[in-house]
C-alpha cells in the first residue's frame, strides 16, 4: 500500500495523518525546505518522490517573453499568497526583472474573484505581459485566466501547458506526464519492497515549452524562428 500526493498540502497532511505507510509525491515546492524530507539523497522517514523543477525557472520564463514580446516593459505578476509557490516566485521574479531593466506589479490571487479583481486592476495601471506563478489554483482556473488575458489582450506566460492549450500564449516548465511516470515507477519500486528512505528524491528534469500560435497571431505578435524551433509543441 502507498499513498499519493500530488502537491504540497497533500503531502503535509498525509505525513501528520501515518508514519507507517509509504507516501510518494509530485510537488513543485521543495520538499527539503517544507520539512517532508531530511534531504533529497536520503529522505529518511516514509516520503520520497518527484519534485517539479518549477520556481527555479523564473529568470528563464521572462527572459522567453521578452523574446517573444520584444517591447515589454512592464510585468504584471499573479501569484497565490496562500502557496508555497508563492514564496519561491517572490523570491526571484524581481531580481531577475530589474536585471533585465523590468518592472513588476504583484497581485496576490488565491481566489477566482480575486483573479478578476487583479486583471480589473490593469486598466488603471496597464502592464504589458503577464506572468502567472505555478500554482495548482491557476492551473484550475486556466480558462478564466485565458479569457482574462485575451479580453484585456495581454500576453500570458505560466509554468504549465494546460494555461496555454486554454489560450494563454507560452509556458515553460517541467513535463507533468514525465513527472507522473516517475511518480509511478516509485510506487511500483515500494510495492515491490522497496522503503521510501531508500528511495532517494527525484529531481524533474524534463522540461517543455509550449506555444500557442494562434493567441500570439490575435495579438499581433511574430513567433521567433528560434523560439519556434525550440518550442516543443506549437499551438496552431
């Protein structure tokens, strides 16, 4: 028997609940610092899993919009206060804008209405992209998003595909199929015998950029050769 976790919260509360039964989890947060693990070599205790490479591409993320939205200046960032994410995004989203001579607005975000307050917001102060922390709220609330975006006709970048299959314009992150794969091979690793303090954590590497074409045309924007032969897939 194991249990699955599939983001942080998840993670936290089946530790509290059993100190027996093995957990694997799937979380963009590192698990070191959120104390579910001693370390990612040897997790100690009865969790180990996949950790999403995600916060730490940041610096990467607006570096591929400004490529694709050469004229951007200003950055809306949506963040949600009540993740972990949140914390990691905070932490480098500025740093890396000011060396790239950005600016950023944060808006904190952790409900759907809070979403449509945020983006209401941008008629009084008009950024030129936006960026969209990982969070499983945003990866839910993916359509609204998108819908947001194209209505107020903003270029969107995220950590996750699904954003940009509803509409968003580019996303840059880890592989969630890859990462769920390892998560399976895990569990068939503790079925077998295996303990999960055995099992060191496993590091996301995998990472896919994804575009959508046909949002970039509504905008107005040319898709770089480059970018588009980088891309991964590209949403016609």
């Amino acid at each position: 028997m194991a249990v699955i976790a599939v983001n942080t919260p998840a993670a936290l509360a089946a530790k509290a609940a059993t100190a027996s039964i093995p957990i694997v989890f799937l979380l963009n947060e590192d698990p070191v610092r959120t104390g579910l693990v001693a370390s990612l070599a040897r997790p100690g205790g009865n969790l180990t899993g996949v950790n999403n490479v995600s916060g730490e591409l940041t610096a990467k993320r607006l570096e591929l919009l400004r490529e694709l939205v050469p004229s951007v200046a200003r950055v809306a960032v949506i963040v949600s206060p009540a993740s972990l994410a949140a914390e990691t995004t905070l932490r480098d989203v500025e740093p890396a804008a000011r060396a790239m001579g950005l600016q950023t607005d944060i808006h904190n975000a952790s409900t759907s209405r809070e979403i449509d307050a945020a983006f209401a917001s941008f008629v009084g102060r008009r950024p030129d992209a936006v960026f969209v922390a990982s969070d499983p709220l945003f990866t839910s609330r993916r359509v609204q998003l998108a819908n947001s975006a194209a209505r107020h006709g903003l270029p969107m970048i995220a950590s996750t595909r699904e954003i940009v299959e509803a509409g968003g314009l580019i996303s840059y992150g880890s592989n969630v199929v890859d990462a769920y794969r390892e998560v399976g091979v895990y569990v068939g690793h503790i079925l077998k015998g295996a303990k999960p303090e055995d099992l060191p954590v496993v590091q996301s590497t995998k990472l896919e950029l994804v575009i959508n074409h046909q949002t970039a045309r509504i905008l107005g924007l040319a898709v770089p050769d480059k970018l588009l032969a980088l891309a991964d897939e590209v949403i016609e």
